[in-house]
C-alpha cells in the first residue's frame, strides 16, 4: 500500500465505474488534501487584495502572499524573495524572459540555443525574438537513447550564441537533461540560460545557486500546487534591468499622462491583482513535497519505471521512446505507441480500464517530427502511484489490439 494515496481524495474517487489509475502527471499532478485546505483557509479567513489596502484584512493577505514568496525562495536556493516573481504557470514565466530579456537585449546576428525536444513554450517566444530580431535559432540534437553529448553541446553553444533556453527534463520521453554542462557551456560563451523546470521540480530538487542558472520557469499544477500559480526564478541584476512584462496595477511607482515608472522587483513584474490563493496553494506543495522528501519520490519512482519498462518490453507490437535500458538520468516519463493503433485509440481503450494516460503531440511537434511520428501516448508517474497501477495499465495495454481487430 502507497502511504501517500489516502492524502489525495481524488485517488480515491471512482473516474468511470473502474477506479482512477491516474497516469498523467506530467500533464498536471492530483493535489492533497492539506494543499486543498489551504486554498479553502485562504479563501475562508484571509481574502482581500494584498498590497492595496490598509486595513487588517488586506495586511494579512499580503503577508500571506509574501511568506509563500519566501517560502518558494528558499526552495530552490535563491538569494533574495525579489528574485521570486509569481507568474500564471512556466509558460508564462518563459514568456517573460522572451519578452523583457530576449526582445531588449538580443540583437541581429545573435543567436539562441534550444533543444528539439523543448515544449512549445520554450519554442514559440524564442520564435517570436528570432523574428522580431533577427535571431538565429540552434537546435540540439539527442542521441538514440534521447541524451544530449558533450560533443553536441559544445558544438551548439558557441560564441555567437547570447541566450540558451532547455528544459531541464524532456515531457516527451523523460530525459532528464545535463543542465550543469549546458549552464558551463553557456557561461564561458557568454551567454545566458533559461531553464525550463516545470517537469523536473515535481521530481528533484532545484537549487538555482548551486547550478548558477540565469532564469528557471516552472508551475505549480504539475508539483502538487493550484492551477494558475507558476513561478519565474532570475538573478536579481538580470531582472533589474528587464523592462516590464505586463503592465497596470500595483507594478508602477508614479504614473503621468504620458508616462509612467515602475516598482522595484518583484512587483514590477507581478501586474493586476495576484494569485494569492495559488501562492499559499503552492507554499503548502512544497512543505507536502518537503515531508514526503524527493529521496522518497526518486525511489518510488524510480523502480516504479523499471517496474513499467519492464512489463512493456513484453508486450509485443509496442514502442518504446528514448531510454529504456536504463533508468539513470530519466523520469517517469515513457512515451509509446502500439502498432496499427492510433495513440488517441490507445487512450481511448485505456480509459474503459479507467486508466489515464495522455495522447498527441504533447506540445512538443519537433520532437515528434525528430522521433518520426505524429503521436504518441504517454503515461507519467508520481510517488503516489503503485505497482497495481501499473499492473492494470500493461493489462489494459495488452488488450487494445484486440479490441480493434487485430491479432496479438
Ligand atoms: N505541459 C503539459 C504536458 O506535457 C501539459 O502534458
């Protein structure tokens, strides 16, 4: 038995008349109990609009937006709370850089450093500077087994290169990304780096000191946390020279007819009225995710993949992406597909079993395009899953060419 289930309520609800085997975690994790309660305690006892008003009500939501700031900061190993900006979710964070780094400081003939395997929201606003600059775009290339070389990256990060955005772990295929030679690479170019974290800090920790990295993007919906709360970690030297992203609300200092100035960080980059309710949501993740420890999740998680590899190397007609013979440098991430069946079928089938798993491009079309397929299906995991899980998916999974017609 996972000792950790009966903290999730909706782990214990029925999806369709079989019980939910909840698959898709990269996609977003289920939330606990104590994250659920603290939305409701906020909501209940401590709303009002932080920073605005005078009165007790409003003093106790800034502070509530606050300590979750610090608690965030502390976290991943900042420096300082104001280099904690609270965003909608990564996209937003990275959207962000894009916008008040990338469109400012990036200039013809430059170029940026991504990955094939980037989720198109570490794409599209690169493609967005490139355009708008005359940026040129480089791409790295994974081996057969999905892992970046040295090789690859010492030749794809040069002098020319000014900016280097990578995801920290591949929401495709799992690969989890070495960072620390890329961020080396990347500094002795002279060039910048943004991380896109939303799919490694469910599972490991970040400590954005100790890797030196320029800018990290993740949400909180995929580490336990709220939907509608993500966070975007910067040097403070960095993001006291952007210019602001969004702009109204309480981000301004004085504002003219023709003309306004800005509030120091992080509020100059923090427009409209916040989140507070996902920030206090996402300071409770990670005290649960700091009880639960990411020792224990990396082990669960870890022979739960081995567990699954495993069983799916038996099942015949089915292809696995990436790494598969090893679990070392890789998340529960696998994606699949079936022969002759369409991955949307397959999801389609595994959901009569009550099995969740996601089918598509998983926002990620050049990776495909790179792995030679239009689709695939992709289950993820998380500490809270279980061999039993697993058990009834490769059953479910064993099934689906049957149920088309087709021989075993
Ligand atoms: N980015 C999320 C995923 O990979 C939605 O599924």
């Amino acid at each position: 038995m996972n000792p950790y289930l009966i903290d999730f309520p909706i782990l214990q609800e029925k999806a369709t008349e079989k019980r939910l085997v909840y698959l898709d975690n990269a996609a977003t994790t289920q939330k606990p109990l104590s994250v659920i309660k603290a939305v409701e305690e906020y909501y209940r006892a401590s709303n009002a609009n932080p920073y605005r008003g005078l009165y007790q009500l409003s003093v106790k939501a800034t502070q509530e937006y606050e300590n979750a700031r610090h608690t965030v900061n502390e976290f991943i190993g900042a420096e300082d709370d104001s280099e904690i900006i609270f965003t909608r979710n990564a996209t937003e964070s990275l959207n962000l850089v894009a916008y008040s780094y990338g469109l400012p400081f990036l200039q013809k003939g430059d170029e940026i450093t991504l990955s094939v395997m980037e989720h198109h929201s570490n794409l599209v606003p690169w493609q967005m500077v490139a355009k708008a600059k005359g940026v040129k775009l480089n791409f790295l290339y994974p081996d057969a087994t999905g892992h970046f070389t040295d090789e690859e990256i010492e030749k794809k990060i040069t002098q020319n290169t000014k900016l280097v955005a990578v995801t920290y772990v591949s929401n495709v295929l799992g690969t989890v990304n070495p960072v620390a030679k890329i961020i080396d690479t990347a500094h002795s170019a002279g060039a910048v780096v943004v991380l896109d974290c939303a799919q490694s800090i469910p599972h490991f920790p970040l400590n954005v000191k100790d890797l030196d990295v320029d800018f990290a993007a993740f949400s909180g919906h995929k580490m336990l946390a709220p939907m509608g709360i993500g966070v975007l970690y910067g040097k403070k030297m960095l993001l006291e020279k952007m210019p602001p992203f969004l702009t109204g609300g309480e981000m301004i200092e004085y504002v003219y007819e023709q003309d306004a100035t800005f509030a120091q960080l992080p509020q100059k980059f923090e427009a409209g009225t916040p989140n507070v309710g996902g920030a206090v949501g996402m300071a409770e993740a990670i005290r649960y995710l700091q009880k639960v420890g990411y020792d224990t999740i990396q082990k669960t998680e870890s022979e739960l993949l081995a567990y699954t590899l495993q069983g799916l190397s038996g099942i015949p007609h089915v292809t696995v992406y990436g790494d598969t013979a090893s679990t070392r440098n890789r998340c529960g991430v696998i994606s699949f597909n079936v022969d002759d069946v369409h991955p949307h079928d397959v999801a389609t089938i595994l959901n009569e079993d009550g099995v969740a798993v996601r089918a598509g491009h998983h926002c990620a079309q050049p990776l495909m395009r790179f792995l030679n397929v239009n689709a695939t299906c992709r289950l993820s995991l998380y500490f809270y899953n279980t061999k039993e899980d697993i058990d009834i998916f490769l059953e479910s999974l064993k099934k689906v060419r049957g149920w088309l017609g087709y021989g075993a």
